[in-house]
C-alpha cells in the first residue's frame, strides 16, 4: 500500500487481522453474549476490525481456566528453568514477529511504526528474557528461631492474577505484567483496553506457540466497566495488577476490598515537572523537553508536562523550542520520516483540545500548536502554552497529549515547591550540570522516578511506578516479582520435638 505524506512516499503492508476472538484455555473462542465491539483506526476513524466483546460471563470462563491452571496444571509446579525456557521461547517468537506486533500497534493505537519495530517490540520481548532469567533464582530464607526449633521461608506464587493494561503501549505493557507472573509461577487473565485488543491477541497466540500450558495465559477483550470491573471484584482471582487512570484506580481498588481483599498494585496518572536550571546546554535539553511531552503523542503517563525554566535562560529556551517544533511532523505513523502520530482515539482527541481551549480561556499564552494537524483521523499539533500558573487546569490535570505549559522560576526551593504542588507523583526531570542541585531536588521531588539530565530513561532492572495518587507498587525490577509471591514461612524442631 503506497500512502503519501506531505513530500515522502511509503510504502506499507498493513498487517492481515488474524486474531478477533476471547483466548481462553489455550483456544480462540466468541465470548458468551455473541457480541463484537469494533476497534478504530486512529489515522482515519474507520473500522479496522470487530473483536468479541467479553463481559463478566466471560471473564468467569477465563478464570476458572486459570484456576484449574494454578491448582491442577504443570505451570506452578514445573521446575523453574521450565518455565524459563518457555519464557524464552515466548520472547523469540515476539523478536521474530516484531513487524506484525509493531505494525497492529500502529494501527490500533497511532503509534510510529519504525520506533515500534526497532525499540518498543523488542523491549517488550525483553522484558520477558529479564523475567525468566530471574524464574529459577526465586528462594526463601532460613531462619533462626528461639529454642529447639527453626523455620524456613518459601516463595509461593499468589495464584491467579488479573491484569488489567491501557492503550498507550498495548505490547510493553502486556509483557511488563505478564513476565513477572508468568516467572512467579502464577496464571492469569489479561484484559487490554478495549482501544488496543489486536496485539494483546497476537501474543496469546505468540505464547501457546512457545509451548505455556493452557489456561496459564487468558486474553479476554472487551470494556473496562463490565470485563474489566468483573475481574477487580472476582472473588477467585488473588492480585490484580493496574495501569489506567487514577478515577479507574480507585474502583478497581474499592472493587478488591468489596469482594475478596486481593491485593491490589495501581500504576496510576501523572502530572510529571521537568526541571531546567540556568546552567544547562538549552538547545539540547529544548529538544529533550519537546521530547518528553511529544513522545507517544503526549499519551505517556510520565510526560514531562509542567516545564519549569530558570528565569536566566527562559527566554532563549523558549526561542530554541519554537524552532524545534518549526521542524515536528505530525503525521501517518507508517511514514518514518514522521515524529508524532495521531492520538489513540476520538475521545481522546477532544478531551485534548477541550482542554487546549481551558488553557485559552483561563488565560495562559499560546505560543503555538492547539489546533488539529488534519483534516481526518485525530491528529493534533505539538501545544505550547507560556504563562502558566500553578492553579490552572491544564497545570493540574492530566492532559494525556501533545500539550506543554511552561513556567517560568527564581530559586531551587521553589523548583522543588512547584514541582512538588500537584497530586501526582509519578516522574520527574532534572537538568543541570551542578551536583548539588541535582543531588538536592531529585532527593525531594516526591514522584517515583527522577531523571537527571535525561528523561523517559527506562530499564526492565529500574522499578517503576508512583508515589501519592499516582498509585502504588511498582512493575518493572525484582520489586514486580515480589509482587507476584507471597511468604510461606514453615517451622520445625531442629532435634526431637518438644510436643511431640
Ligand atoms: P483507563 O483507566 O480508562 O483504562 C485502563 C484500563 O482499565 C483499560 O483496560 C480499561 O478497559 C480498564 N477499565 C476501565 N474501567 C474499569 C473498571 N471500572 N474496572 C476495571 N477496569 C476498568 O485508562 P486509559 O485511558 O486506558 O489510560 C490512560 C491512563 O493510564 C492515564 O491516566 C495514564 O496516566 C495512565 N497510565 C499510567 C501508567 C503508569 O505506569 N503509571 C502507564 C500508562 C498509562
């Protein structure tokens, strides 16, 4: 398919849709209603493909698969370098498949393909190798204990997890959830957003490929407010793990302690400050703040959108970024002369610029950007706003796009103060070349990572998630593992028992 974008020509084979149905107990299958939901095509608004709608119905058949998984199958009770050998398997089939994943992400969510293909898929096959190598080196403690007696710990699995992921990186997220439980030996039901159902299927299919039993892994689509909310009120499933909105957050929490207590872990919304200081490079770190608030559209829970400058330098940081943004093109994410996709979907779209014309309206400058970049599909141009103040909307809220506002500062106290006056606290970026400044805000930004003359810096070893409504637990690192295990602590007379 030959598409055309301002001056570049491309070509693109869009992928075949193979996978449309519910995969539970190792099958395909329509979900019990019968019913289909259509997922879109962000380029352009049409319908790319009916996908079965699950509900509650739906969600018990997956669980009760993977119960039966956990209780009776081989997957807990396989010796561990098993289940790293599957799981290694699973990462090769995504490496070997990255064109297709990349490319379904692209059309479900507007996301670049290029980026996809050389970086987010095969991340995403990493972050499964990461979690395998760690499946056989999982282990308890021996304890003393008072007395004739001592105890051991083991490191048991939690059981049946539900695994509830957004839109904005189908693929990375999948794997982020599903490699830490697949490596603790648990079995689970994933819901991906209904947005971005293709790639979720794909890898189900990618998995029973590389050999994981039946009913370890359960794929069922469908919405948040019945597939989604029957899985945070289960009463058989032992953990959930989410990543969404905080609104979302709070039910999913108040669902867990309503039903069976389970454990919760909430990757929540950000509000992230990224922190210039006067003696920074200002065109290099103008291109990484345009960066950190473009990437993925704006639609990354940690994008640097409260940009606070040093007065010294603010006026010619705000001359280096304008001309950056002269060169930003906003276009079809096949094209890979393209930096910035159209956002995921039309609910998206106008909640963007509904709050582009907040910004307006409660009086901060627009500098540039705020309006759509097309004619078709929902792509809207990189937004600048100068002039903000710590009490408007678009400094407060959680825009989820390409919109920028810009403040100006005096003193590191007050970096530090305005940085810290938001209810989020997810990430946070620091630029400066004086040790002590860096040294001294990223240790009081209260956000669960701090990145200091660089941003969006992840690594499957850094654990990763929020402090304050932001939510709580971490995915990524040994700390998600944990997550994933429970303590059994066992104890026992060391000679002839006492009451015995
Ligand atoms: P969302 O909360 O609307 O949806 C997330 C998931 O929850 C989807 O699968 C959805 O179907 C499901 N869901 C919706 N209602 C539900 C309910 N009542 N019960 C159970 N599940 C339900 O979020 P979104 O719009 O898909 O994603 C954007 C949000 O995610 C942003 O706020 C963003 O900051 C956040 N996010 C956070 C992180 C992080 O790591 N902290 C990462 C990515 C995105």
């Amino acid at each position: 398919m030959a598409l055309q974008n301002g001056s570049s020509e491309y070509h693109i084979n869009l992928p075949k849709i193979k996978f449309t149905q519910l995969f539970i107990d190792g099958q395909f299958v329509h979900a019990v209603s019968g019913k289909t939901f259509e997922t879109i095509d962000p380029r352009n608004g049409e319908v790319i493909a009916k996908i079965a709608e699950g509900d509650k119905d739906d969600i018990d058949l997956a669980v009760k698969a993977a119960r039966h998984a956990f209780d009776n199958g081989p997957w807990p009770r396989f010796p561990p370098s098993e289940r790293r050998r599957m799981m290694l398997k699973f990462a090769d089939l995504i490496d070997q498949n990255m064109e297709e994943l990349a490319a379904l992400d692209s059309l479900d969510a507007g996301k670049l393909y290029s980026f996809g293909k050389l970086v987010e898929i095969p991340n995403a096959a990493e972050k499964l190798r990461y979690y395998a190598g760690a499946a056989d080196k999982i282990h308890g403690s021996t304890l003393k204990m008072s007395g004739q007696l001592h105890g051991y710990t083991l490191r048991e699995p939690i059981g049946v997890v539900g695994l509830i992921i957004p839109w904005n990186f189908p693929s990375q997220m999948f794997t982020m959830k599903v490699g830490p439980a697949l490596a603790a030996g648990c079995t689970m039901v994933v819901k991906p957003a209904e947005q971005t159902p293709l790639s979720a299927l794909f890898l189900a299919h990618l998995a029973k490929l590389a050999g994981i039993p039946d009913g370890v892994l359960n794929v069922v689509t469908g919405y948040g407010h019945s597939a989604g909310a029957a899985i945070s009120s289960h009463m058989d499933i032992d953990k959930v793990s989410f990543t969404g909105s905080t609104e979302v957050g709070r039910l999913v929490m108040q669902a867990a302690a309503a039903s069976n207590l389970k454990p919760v872990t909430l990757e929540l919304g950000g509000k992230s400050p990224f922190i210039i200081f006067d003696d920074v490079d200002v065109d290099k770190v103008a291109d990484l703040a345009l960066r950190a608030i473009t990437y993925n559209k704006g639609e990354i829970c940690v994008a640097g959108t409260r940009v606070f400058v040093q007065e010294g330098i603010y006026d010619a940081f705000v001359v280096k970024l304008l001309e950056k943004v002269e060169s930003w093109v906003v276009g079809d994410p096949f094209d890979p002369n393209v930096h910035q996709g159209p956002q995921v979907d039309e609910k998206q779209y106008n909640k963007i610029l509904s709050y582009i014309e907040i910004g307006k309206k409660e009086g901060a400058t627009l500098l540039t950007g705020g309006k759509p970049a097309a004619n078709k599909g929902y792509y809207i141009e990189p937004t600048i706003f100068a002039d903000v103040t710590d009490d408007m909307t678009i400094a407060k809220e959680e825009i989820f796009g390409p919109v920028m506002s810009l403040m100006k500062f005096k003193s590191v106290e007050e970096a530090i103060k305005r940085g810290n006056a938001t209810k989020y606290g997810l990430a946070a970026g620091v630029m400066t070349n004086d040790l002590n400044i860096a040294n001294t805000v990223s240790r009081s930004i209260r956000a669960g990572i701090v990145w200091i003359n660089c941003y969006f810096a992840f690594s499957d070893t850094l654990p990763y998630g929020g402090y304050k409504m932001s939510g709580f637990g971490r995915d990524m690192g040994m700390e998600s593992l944990e997550s994933y295990l429970q303590t059994k602590s066992v104890a026992m007379p060391i000679h002839n028992s006492p009451w015995l």
